[in-house]
C-alpha cells in the first residue's frame, strides 16, 4: 500500500477491525518513510457480468433502482428497498463467486421481492423468469397460491429458481 502522503510504496499495519457489518476491514496504516498515519478500508470485490459483457462492481443502488420499477404504485418504502438490496448482496456472496451474470442476481432479488410485495414480485420476475405469455403468468400466480411466502418459486418460463439451486 502507498504512502497517500509520500507515496512511499510500503506501510505498516498498526491495527485492523472489522465493521459494523462485517463486510469490510478498516487497517490503521503507518509509513515508515514519512511517519505518518492513515486508514485504508478493505472489501471483498463482487463483480457483476453484463448480458453486453462489460463487468462492473456490484451495486445495491443498481439492485433498488431495477426493483424501485417493479414496485411503482405498491406500498413500498425505500427503506424496504434498501433493506432488500442488502438481504441481495448477502445472498449474492453467500455463493462465494467473485463474479455473477447480472440475470442470476435477478433471480436472486425474487424471493426476497416475493416476501416483500407478490404483485412487484410477478413484474419482476415477468422479465427475469422471461415470462412469453398469459400462462406463464397464471402458472406463476398459481404457485403464489399453493405456496404462499415459502421461498418456493415456481418454474416459469424455462427458469429454475427455487432458493436452493
């Protein structure tokens, strides 16, 4: 790690604590160069694969802003929003890749969107089941009534999505 001050190309740890959430570390850093202090912060990356292939950084404003448009008009807050953007970058790294195709974290939004809101939850995953007609809806309508709020999700449209695959 570079010295910020003297961009001298070494440093000492002096002390490190892992944050409040547990997904970061802060290190306490010292030149041995210039004597000075300062902190870095450190984050396990997650990147997200694009259907165009460009890779970028996860993001849980990204997650909100794609789930923000299946719950327009629904009684959704943004701390709701935020709350399920988090439950989705801890399932995410629960798979342990560094990197996911943007579909896959898609599906990952829709069992937490279905306990949220089910009708936000069939607009969202009218796109990411990729629903092709009336059936497929009703089939997804049908599986909200047989298994309401178990984390089940009905196949639609050639997707699996049940929690545990």
């Amino acid at each position: 790690m570079h010295c910020p001050f003297c961009r001298h190309p070494d440093s000492r740890v002096i002390d490190s604590r892992t944050s409040d959430d547990g997904l970061s570390i802060r290190r306490r850093r010292s030149c041995p160069e210039c004597g000075r202090r300062f902190s870095t912060t450190e984050t396990a990356s997650l990147t997200v694969i694009k259907r165009s292939g460009v890779v970028e950084p996860f993001s849980r404003e990204k997650v909100m802003s794609g789930v923000r448009k299946a719950c327009q008009g629904r009684p959704v807050t943004e701390s709701d929003l935020a709350v399920l953007a988090q439950q989705v970058e801890e399932s995410v790294r629960l798979t342990g890749q560094a990197q996911l195709d943007a579909n896959d974290i898609g599906l990952s939004v829709l069992p937490h969107l279905r306990e949220l809101d089910e009708i936000a939850y069939l607009r969202f995953a009218s796109v990411y089941q990729a629903f092709e007609s009336l059936e497929d809806f009703e089939a997804a309508i049908a599986g909200l009534r047989l298994h309401p709020s178990t984390g089940q999700l009905p196949a639609v449209g050639g997707a699996t999505t049940n929690e545990t695959e």
